[in-house]
C-alpha cells in the first residue's frame, strides 16, 4: 500500500507575525469564533489562521454538468484543515459551495486584502510560496480520490492529512482533532458502513490506532 508524503519544507516562518497580528487587530480584521461556529469568508480576501483550526467544507451546487441535483443529494465533503499559522483564500466556483468552521473554541482569524501584503514585500512572497505549495498538495490530493479502491483511498487521505497537520503522542503521530466516520467518508467518496469496515482492516493491519476520543494515530511499522 503506498504511503502520500509531501515534504514541509515551505510553510510560512513568520518573522512578520507578530506585527501583522498588532495590524490585524488596530484595523479591526480580526475576530475569535466558537467550535463549529461558521466564519464569514469570501472570495478576494486573504484569511490567515492566528490561533486554533480551520476546517474548510464544501458541497456541489445545483446544474453541474448540465444535470440538476437536488439539496438531498449534495453532501458537504471535507476539503481540509487551517491550523494556527497556515493562510487561506477562497476563489469564485460556481460549482461548489465552501465553508469555513471553526475547529476549536477560541479560534482566531486575520483577513487581510491582497494589496495589504504591500506593506510586507517578504510576507507577501512566503505566502505565495505557500499557496505554490499547497498547490502540489492538491494534485496529490486528487491522486489519492483517483484510487479505485477505497482501501487506498482511506490510506492515502489519512496518512496526508496526519503527516501534514500530525502531533506526536506517545511516539505515535495523531491527527489532534477527532473525525467521525461520516467525514472521512464523504471526504473520499465512500460510505460511512465501507469507512467503518476499513478502518478496522487497517487497525487489525497495525497500521492505525483510534483512541477512545476517536483520535486517529499512524503507528510506526518498523517497530
């Protein structure tokens, strides 16, 4: 089974942070939210992530490809996570609807318009790298929702998002925040019953652990 790795060798570094935290809050561009509650975003605007989580969700619009779809029949799909330090953007697609919800309590977010960035030409430019980043995370994200078959899918959406947003527990790397099976689901295409019987193959694998938090933790294979 193939393991998906990006390296993380271009993350923001932040040496502006502080200052453009102090901006943010002097213009009135920052705001804290409560889990789960939704974060007004749109299109245009730059959004960086100054404390807790971000999880973007999103879900079909009607008439795609020429065929109407009825609200029954779009389910909202788990596109990812914004944790602290890590920027966002939302583009105009009308095909999909995005969300942004707060992962955890106290979550806070900056929004800032792209001509902002002028008054810090290196800030600027580590964003960019990073959105040229998250880019190659997208085309490997797709190759993961290509696989055929759902084991593989599973695999390859666990393991990109623990090794991306992961803490070491116990010599083990944790995704820090509970999935339900729902969401991981509807994240790769499948059913909640197929995710249910394939998370139990690959902890039978010793290849995952689930904590009783519902914690999901890659297990180190070479022990």
């Amino acid at each position: 089974m193939e393991i998906y790795h990006l390296r993380k060798n271009t993350l923001i570094s932040f040496l502006k942070w502080p200052e453009i935290i102090t901006w943010g809050q002097n213009h009135y561009r920052d705001r804290t939210f409560n889990q789960n509650e939704r974060i007004p975003i749109r299109a245009g605007l730059l959004y960086l992530v100054q404390s807790g989580a971000v999880s973007l969700m999103g879900n079909a619009r009607a008439n795609i490809l020429s065929q109407k779809i009825s609200p029954e029949e779009t389910k909202e799909t788990f596109l990812g996570l914004m944790g602290t330090g890590y920027p966002f953007e939302v583009t105009e697609n009308t095909h999909f609807k995005l969300r942004a919800l707060a992962r955890v309590d106290s979550t806070s977010v900056i929004w800032l318009y792209w001509h902002d960035l002028d008054n810090w030409p290196n800030f600027r430019l580590e964003v960019s790298d990073f959105f040229r980043y998250q880019h190659q995370r997208q085309l490997l994200w797709l190759t993961v929702l290509g696989q055929r078959q759902a084991i593989d899918r599973l695999w390859g959406f666990l393991t990109l998002l623990i090794e991306e947003y992961g803490k070491t527990v116990d010599k083990r790397v944790c995704f820090p925040y509970p999935l339900t099976h729902s969401q991981i689901s509807n994240a790769i295409g499948s059913t909640r019953v197929t995710v249910t019987r394939l998370m139990g193959k690959l902890r039978q694998q010793g290849l995952i652990s689930v904590d009783a938090d519902s914690t999901i933790c890659l297990l180190d294979r070479n022990k």
